[in-house]
C-alpha cells in the first residue's frame, strides 16, 4: 500500500500524518518526549497489521 505524509518534530516532541491516495483513512500522531517512540513502528502497524 501506498501512503503519502509529512512528519516533523521540535525539541521535545515528533509528529507525523499520513494518509491512503484516496484521502479515507488519514492518522496523524504525537509523541512527546525525546525518543520516547517511533512513528514509523505506529504507521506500519496501522497499515500492514503488524
């Protein structure tokens, strides 16, 4: 599957939103905290079901 985003991030905090070609199914996370996850981890798993 195709999915098209943007990520970004501060001192203290990441972000990320993706969605599919068609614009149906759109998530976008936070994390805040240095390091205290991957939005990669999170996107896969939300469209692969890993």
């Amino acid at each position: 599957m195709t999915v098209r985003g943007h990520g970004g991030g501060l001192h203290g905090s990441t972000s990320d939103a993706v969605t599919t070609r068609d614009g149906r199914h759109a998530p976008a996370l936070n994390f805040n905290g240095d390091r205290t996850g991957n939005t990669e981890t999170v996107i896969d798993a939300e469209y692969c079901g890993d």
